[in-house]
C-alpha cells in the first residue's frame, strides 16, 4: 500500500462516560493520510457527520468540530499538533466511532 492510498484504520472500543453506551466503527470511514504530518481527511460514505473530537492519549479534548453536515468529506488540520498518537471520534446521525490517528 502506498502513502497516498486511504485506508480504514484502527477502531479503538470506547466507554463513553457520559451516556455509558460503547462505540462501535463506522462502516466504511476512512482516515487518511495515517500517520500524518498536517491535514487529515475523513470520508464517510452513508450518513450525516454531527462532530468529529480529537483526542490526545491522556484524553484531553483538543478539537471539537460540530457539523450538520452531508458532506462525504471533510479535513481537520493537525498540523499544529506535536508529535504523537491521537483519537479522532466521528459522530454521526446513527453512529460513533474512535479511530486512532499517528502525528508524526
């Protein structure tokens, strides 16, 4: 697989404090590039994108998009991040998933 090739990636089990449900992935999202230097895309190909969280590895909430949105697509910029392994969690209408995202 090339670096320029999308790829699903890692769902990570998730136990949401706050409504006590666990997350599950999403069909068919994609994250690409991972690992990253900067922007990352998200695609969704079925549903409505409610939010994307991104997460550090000590759980801080550095980013909190909030979309109404049918878009396929769309990109966050990590590029201001450090180094590291963050968590990006996508919402949708009927879905959550965690999906684990390398900054390099």
């Amino acid at each position: 697989m090339t670096k320029s090739e999308t790829k699903l990636v890692e769902c990570i089990d998730y136990y949401n404090s706050e409504t006590g449900y666990q997350n599950v992935e999403i069909n068919g999202c994609k994250i690409s590039p991972n690992p990253t230097n900067g922007q990352v895309n998200i695609s969704l190909p079925n549903g409505t994108l409610n939010s994307i969280r991104v997460i550090d590895v000590n759980g801080r909430v550095l980013r909190d998009y909030r979309y109404d949105l049918t878009e396929s697509t769309v990109s966050i910029d990590m590029s201001s991040f450090a180094s590291g392994i963050y968590y990006c969690v996508v919402a949708t209408e009927h879905e959550t998933g965690t999906y684990k995202v390398i900054k390099f």
